[in-house]
C-alpha cells in the first residue's frame, strides 16, 4: 500500500517581512509557524510521515525543534536550494525508492492555519487525479497591467479566476518525470509545482481542490497579527462533522459535573445527559447547593465529595457567569470585584480544583466565552472583559496539561435564550435567538471529542447539524 508523505518547504528567508530571522520562526500563538504547520501533519490520521526541506542556515534549529516537539512523523529534513523548485527537487530525490503512487502533499511551512479537511480532500482527490492544486475563488477584480506605462491593459472575467495556495499534491511519479522534463529544458519557467506538471505533462488534469480564506501565507508583517487573531479564535472542531448520536457513546458510565448547572445551559446538558441512556452520572455545583464559584475552598469540597462518591471525575463543564448590564462607573466596587470574581476568578478555580481528578481520568474541561471576547461591549465591560480571558486562558491551559491527557475546550455561543439574557436584556424577537438545548447538546458532542484547545462557535445555523440529533433524544 502506497504512502501519503507530508512535504514542509521551510527554505525561506522571508525578506518582505522585514525581520532578522527566517518567517517561519516567526512566533504566533506561543508557538513558531513553522511548529504549528508540523503539527497540523502530525496529527494528521492519513498522513504516513513528514519530510522537512530546510535553508543551510536554518538546519540545525529545525532539528531541535523536531526533537523538542517530539514530532515522531518527521522522517526527514533535508536541505533546500536557492528556489522553490530547487527545494521540491530535494524533497522528491529523497523519496525516489518509494512506490510511484506514493501521494506527496507539499506545503508551505508558512501557511500554519491549513484545515485538516484540506490535506483529506487532497489525499482523496488523487485517487482520480495525478496531480491536484488548492485554490480560492478571486474575490477582488484582477487587473493586467503594462509595467511600461503603469495602465490597464485587460480586466479578465473575475469568475475564471481562482488565487492558488498550498498544499499541492500529486502522485510521486508524476512529479518526478514532471521535474524531469523540467530540469532538461532550458529556458523553461514555473512558479510552483502545478505550474510544473501544466507544462511539462499538458495531458495531465490538475484538480482544483477550494482552499480557505484563512489559510494565509505568512509575507508582509501584518500578516502575523491577523494570524495571531485567527489562532486565537481557531476551532478544529466542527459540529458540521456530527452524524449521529452514536458519537457520545464515549460518555457511558463516565461521571460529568456542571458547575452553574441549576438554570440556563448547565441545566439542559444535565437533562439531555440523563436522556441518552448512557448511564451518565451528573451532578450539579451552584449557590442553590452552597457552591460559590469565587471561592477556592467550596469548589474542593464538592470536588472531594463527588470523588469519594463516585471515585472518579471524568468532566467538568463550567456554566457559571454573571451579565450585570450597566455602565462601568455605575457600579459600586463591590459588584466590580464580584463581577470579576465569578466571570473569570471562578473559571480559574474551577479548573484547578478539577485538576487533579481530570488527570487521574484524562478527562475534559469546558468553558464558556461569548462573542463579546472579539471586543469590549459597553454596559457590560467586565462580562466582556472576562470572556476575553477566559478564551486564553482555555488556550494556555490546554497547552499547560497535554500532556496530563486532559482536553480543554471553550464554547462560544451566538446569542442564546438563557434566564441570564432575559434578566440583562429583557424579551428578545424569538427567531433572534439560539435555543439553549442546541448548546447544550453541542457542549457533549465536544466533550466526546478528542479534540483540545479549541474555540467552538455554536451558531443558529448549526441547528441543521443538531436538530436531528435533538429530536431523537426528546422522542
């Protein structure tokens, strides 16, 4: 059975970005570019192995990443050349005694936001095809221009336009003999590996497989901050990937406490819980049970008490918030600090009086933001400060206790009908609205996931996704 080889071209210096060091060092999310494109092919179920082509310069720091990242797909890290194509070459000769079906996915170790549905579309599109490019639709107008006289010369039809980015793929064998002919015909000039085959193999077919308006390459110095924006709110969940209920079989016999589980969100995923007959055991944390979030001591109690109950802890969901709606100068010291206390101090007790119980099961935690994190809302500037925090602090955590096997997710819902939001906001037109149970039905499907240090969007339109999952359940 042929492989599927993962090919980083990390040859680059990156001179438009204007730093003193190659662009895939550069940092993004705690983490250099070039470590996040890695991953997202070391997690990858499909892909066999990983081979890194690296500038001279950069060869030995490549290699102590790979080491300290404990990277186990990486193969290889050869050396590049001056060009691209140059680099590609090092890559295929490397590969030359495997099966000419061998399926190489390469891309830029400057792209770092590459969906992994991407690299699955690419691998299955080469079943058909020899060689296949990813590429998004032009949204601006494109305009040819004679450089001589600085004026338009032809506005083509934008709808046969597409922009081309990474991975491209092909089969091992079609790559070669296309830098075959390549290499042995003076004068010829390409701009990538497609661009290559379209030459030299006319009779080849590229496939066009749609890439992501997020999967940016990292060139000019403002794109660093835009990807920093995207990895904070990246999700590798998605509910759209939800077929049916047999996804939660994870959570039989499994022992979830909902911290704010008396009302609101916490209250329908305990009653959806105990609906799936999977033998969930469920316990609820609040104020109506003399648990208080803001302090330590409460949670280890009830923590304590649960355990040498049930002798495991396998979730904590954290539903508690507090949405006071008023002016930040109207409101006294007292209710700042207590604003504060509950909106973030509380997620932070939370999650280290649950701590020891979900290393002992390599459980879940999951938070909550709201979209208010994107940016401070007034009449509300501590809710939203909070939700703010809460989004890094989810993702900090979740790097912190990988590997405790502990997986850590936030779930940020669009607008929902909770007694919280009609308290703030008195009655709201329905259809404006997500029904809390489309929530709450979301919060299990992540917690049965394997997935960690994601932000999950749960949207009205996620409704199609979760209905149907709904209906059975409340039948």
């Amino acid at each position: 059975m042929s492989k599927n080889v993962g090919v980083i071209l990390a040859g680059g210096v990156g001179s438009r970005m204007k730093l003193n060091y190659p662009k895939q060092f550069s940092k993004i999310a705690g983490r250099t570019a070039l470590e996040h494109t890695i991953q997202i092919f070391e997690d990858h179920q499909e892909i066999d192995e990983i081979v890194i082509v690296a500038e001279a310069n950069s060869y030995d720091k490549i290699q102590q990443l790979v080491i300290q990242s404990n990277f186990h797909k990486v193969r290889k890290i050869l050396f590049g050349g001056k060009e691209r194509t140059d680099s590609t070459l090092s890559a295929i000769r490397s590969l030359e005694k495997e099966s000419p079906d061998t399926k190489v996915i390469i891309h830029d170790a400057v792209r770092p936001l590459l969906a992994s549905e991407i690299i699955s579309k690419c691998i299955e599109a080469l079943d058909t095809y020899n060689a296949v490019d990813v590429c998004i639709p032009a949204t601006d107008t494109i305009v040819k221009v004679d450089n001589n006289t600085k004026t338009i010369s032809e506005i083509p039809k934008r709808s046969e336009y597409y922009q081309g980015q990474t991975p491209q793929a092909f089969k091992l064998g079609t790559i070669i003999k296309a830098y075959d002919i390549y290499h042995n015909t003076p004068g010829m000039v390409a701009t990538c590996d497609c661009g290559i085959v379209l030459k030299t193999l006319p009779e080849e077919k590229v496939y066009v497989v749609e890439g992501s308006e997020t999967n940016i390459k990292l060139t000019r110095p403002v794109d660093l901050f835009i990807a920093d924006k995207l990895f904070q709110s990246r999700s590798q969940f998605s509910l759209k990937n939800i077929s049916s209920l047999d996804s939660l079989e994870s959570l039989r016999d499994k022992v979830i406490v909902v911290v704010g589980g008396s009302y609101g969100i916490g209250a329908e995923i305990i009653a959806l819980a105990q609906k799936l007959n999977l033998n969930i055991k469920t316990y609820s944390l609040s104020r109506s049970n003399n648990v208080n979030v803001a302090e330590h001591a409460s949670l280890e109690k009830a923590f304590k008490e649960i355990y040498s109950k049930e002798k495991r802890i396998d979730f904590v969901i954290n539903t508690a918030a507090s949405l006071v709606h008023c002016a930040l100068n109207s409101m006294t010291p007292e209710e700042i600090a207590q604003n504060i206390n509950v909106n973030f101090t509380g997620v932070v007790n939370v999650a280290t009086a649950a701590y020891p119980y979900l290393e002992k099961t390599k459980g879940g935690l999951l938070n909550y933001t709201s979209s208010s994190y994107t940016r401070g809302r007034a009449f509300y500037s501590i809710y939203s400060a909070a939700k703010a925090a809460i989004v890094n602090f989810t993702q900090a955590i979740a790097e912190e206790w990988a590997d405790k096997g502990i997986k850590i997710n936030c779930i940020n819902p669009e607008r929902t009908k909770t007694p919280m939001r009609v308290q703030a906001f008195g009655l709201e037109p329905e259809d404006s609205l997500l029904d809390p149970q489309v929530v709450a039905l979301a919060s299990l499907f992540i917690l049965a996931s394997e997935e960690s240090g994601n932000i999950v969007d749960v949207v009205k339109g996620d409704k199609d996704y979760i209905d149907p999952a709904l209906e059975q359940i409340n039948a």
